[in-house]
C-alpha cells in the first residue's frame, strides 16, 4: 500500500520545471487552503459504514375513534359447562297478589233413593207384603204402593227403619230381602191399651232388590193398626251409592 501511494506520488509531480499550482499551460489549480507547498489530491477513499440505527422518536396523540366495524360471524357453540354450586337460599319473597277467580265447575251428580209411606187402615194379611198407601215421600218412586215393596235402582247402602202401632193383638213383623227375613220385630199387645213397636236395620243392595214389610204368623200375631191420629210407618233411603 504504501509502495503504490509512492509511485503516485512520483507520478503527480510536475515536469519541465512546471509550477506545481498548474494544471496545463494557461490553467492553475488552487492549492487547499493551508497546505504546504507541492501538495497533491489523493485518491477517494472508500464509503464508509452505515451509522447505527438511532432511537424510536416519541409516542404520537392518539388518533380519532374509528367506526365500529361489521359484526363477526357467530362461533360455534361451546361445550355445555359443569353444573356449579346450589347457592344458599335467598329470602322469602312477599305474598303475590291473588289470581282470578276460576270458571264454575260442574256439580257431582247426586244420587238420590227414598221413600216413606204410612199405613192407612187397619186390615193387614199375615205373610204377604204389608201395603203401605199413605205416601209422605216417594220422589223417585222406587217404593210401589200396589205392592208394598220398594225396588232397589241405585246399588249402595240403605237405611231402612219403621215405627208402627200395636192395638188390640199382639204383633210379629219381619223386614224381608230377597224373600229373606233380615230383621224380626216382636210386641205383646197390653189390654186396653196402645203400645209401640219399631225397627231398623243397615243393608247393601244391588239393582232389582226389593225389600219390604209382612206380618208373619197366623192372624193371632196381626195387632198392625193406624187410624187418624195413630201412625204405623215405613221408611228408607239412600246412604251411599257404589263407586265401582
């Protein structure tokens, strides 16, 4: 390096006894300021290297809000999450106000069976159905004058009783079901005197049985009587009907 610095050096001094301040003939070339006499301009010398970068400047204002932008597509559902804890219960809440009051509903249908029937003269046949013609109540007509009997419609429970007027002999009475004797009454008529006798008794009947009143025995024991202020009555009716 210093060898080829040389030779230009040589290269670059002026011959002919030429001035060193010129060129060619008629140019000069002025000499740097300061420097000594006989200089000559050296090569250009390479770039140098880029500096390092310098530092980031200061954060700007920041800007105006932009618009809202467009809505997202919906993502798709998450997987349903573990059930949490059962919080304690909160306080009891006031009293709501009272609702409207609901439609009439319809009434349960009642059933209904009976019948009370009185005796209205004294002849009565031993052994046979007593007829009772004197009606006090018989609305559904399930009890039959002409027969004396009274025909069940309603299957259920029935309450059957009577209350009947003994004079001049001695009465026996039984309450029939179904051609059965289910109750006997008996009363021994006192001598000039007007005794009472009476029954009741609790049976469960199905559609078409009948129940009624008769004297039994022979006519010894037929003491029955009624007249216009002496009554010899029958009655039932109706308790319950079945369900099933």
């Amino acid at each position: 390096m210093l060898l080829l610095q040389a030779v230009l050096l040589l290269l670059a001094l002026p011959s002919h006894g030429q001035d060193s301040t010129t060129e060619s003939p008629g140019v000069l070339i002025p000499a740097p300021k300061g420097a000594c006499a006989g200089w000559i301009a050296g090569i250009p010398g390479h770039p140098g290297h880029n500096g390092t970068p310098g530092r980031d400047g200061r954060d700007g204002t920041p800007g105006e809000k932009g618009e809202k932008g467009d809505a997202g597509l919906v993502g798709p559902k998450g997987d349903t999450g573990e059930t949490g804890v059962t919080g304690a219960e909160g306080p009891r809440g006031f009293p709501g106000s009272p609702g409207r009051k609901g439609e009439p509903g319809e009434g349960a249908y009642v059933y209904r069976s009976a019948f009370s029937v009185g005796l209205e003269g004294r002849v009565t046949i031993p052994n046979v159905p007593i007829r009772f013609t004197k009606i006090f109540y018989n609305q559904q007509n399930h009890y039959d004058s002409t027969t004396g009997k009274f025909r069940c419609n309603i299957p259920g429970l029935y309450y059957f009783s009577y209350h009947i007027t003994v004079y001049m002999k001695d009465v026996k009475v039984s309450l029939f079901k179904k051609d059965k004797a289910m109750l006997f009454t008996y009363d021994q008529y006192q001598d000039k005197n007007v005794d009472q006798a009476s029954g009741s008794v609790l049976l469960h009947l199905q559609v078409d049985d009948q129940v009624w009143l008769q004297v039994y025995g022979d006519g010894d024991h037929n003491g029955l009587y009624a007249d216009n202020v002496n009554d010899s009555i029958s009655t039932g009716f109706l308790l319950y009907h079945d369900t099933n």
